[in-house]
C-alpha cells in the first residue's frame, strides 16, 4: 500500500515532539502561549558622520555604480555580438 513511509515518518515526528514538550529541562516557549520571549534590542552608540565623509562616501557609491553599469552594458554587447555571430554561422 503506498504511502507507508510517510505516515511512519509523520508518527516519528509526532512522537518527538510530544517528548519535547514534555522535557522539563526545555526553557524555550515554556509559558509563553507561543510568543518568544526577547531579551529587548541592543543599544549601539554609532558615532555622528561628518558632512564631507558623507559626501565622499556618495562620490564613491555614485562612481562605483557607473562602474558596474558600464560592465553590464559592456558585457551585454559582448554576449550580444557572440550570439548575432553564432546564429549567422548557423544560418
């Protein structure tokens, strides 16, 4: 009868859980009605950017993504070219 491997399997997970529920020495969930408890968010103390380091850093994003275009479109082209080349040599 097919099938028989995956009820056996679901059994199997059912148990499992079942003893883990029961642990007494799991902490995590115990209590909580299925809410996690958080410790709260951690505070950080990021230092205050100055105006010309925040201008550098968007010359360089700026440059950096025209770098990126500039090697997609290249790239583009060349897979292009190769493509246009191979079907004339096919055709």
């Amino acid at each position: 009868m097919g099938g028989s491997g995956t009820m056996t399997a679901m059994n199997a997970v059912i148990k499992s859980n079942r003893k883990l529920r029961r642990n007494v020495n799991r902490e995590k969930f115990k209590r909580t009605f299925g809410k996690y408890k958080s410790k709260g968010k951690p505070e950080y103390d990021f230092p205050k950017a100055q105006l010309h380091t925040i201008r550098r850093l968007k010359e360089r994003m700026i440059y950096e993504n025209e770098q990126i275009i500039k090697r997609r479109i290249i790239a583009f082209i060349a897979v292009s070219i190769i493509l246009i080349t191979v079907l004339f040599y096919i055709l």
